[in-house]
C-alpha cells in the first residue's frame, strides 16, 4: 500500500474535500466563513480569570481563628 495520496485535505468547517483554490476550505463560502470568525475573535484564545487559590493555599497551615484568650 504505497499507493501517494493525493491532496485529500478535509475543509475544517464542514469536513468537505478542501478545493484547491480555496485551501484549506473547500469552497470561497467556507473561507469567508473562517475569516468571520476571525474578525470576530472566535478564535481568540479566551482569557481565562485567575483561579481563585487563596482558600486552597491556607489549607497548609492551621487556620488562625481568634482563640479566646481567657
Ligand atoms: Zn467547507
């Protein structure tokens, strides 16, 4: 099985056979589509909140509540 495989690059929006004059997208409809969402900041990596550690960090020591200082 050495059989070379063509260009059988799937569109990664709706997993068509990618067209070669709209590569990687398999048609000028998928690739407006993809560049939407770019312009749009689909994409965009989310900014994630810093997590909330503070109560998981004073777990090591013991919890300084008021003792009564009879
Ligand atoms: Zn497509």
């Amino acid at each position: 099985m050495s059989v070379p495989q063509p260009d059988r690059r799937k569109c990664p929006l709706c997993g068509k056979p990618a067209d070669t004059r709209f590569r990687p997208f398999c048609s000028k409809r998928c690739a407006d589509l993809d560049l939407a969402h770019w312009l749009r900041g689909d994409y965009a990596i989310p900014a994630r909140a810093a997590p909330d550690d503070e109560e998981d960090g004073a777990s090591s020591s013991e919890k300084p509540n008021e003792a009564p200082e009879d």
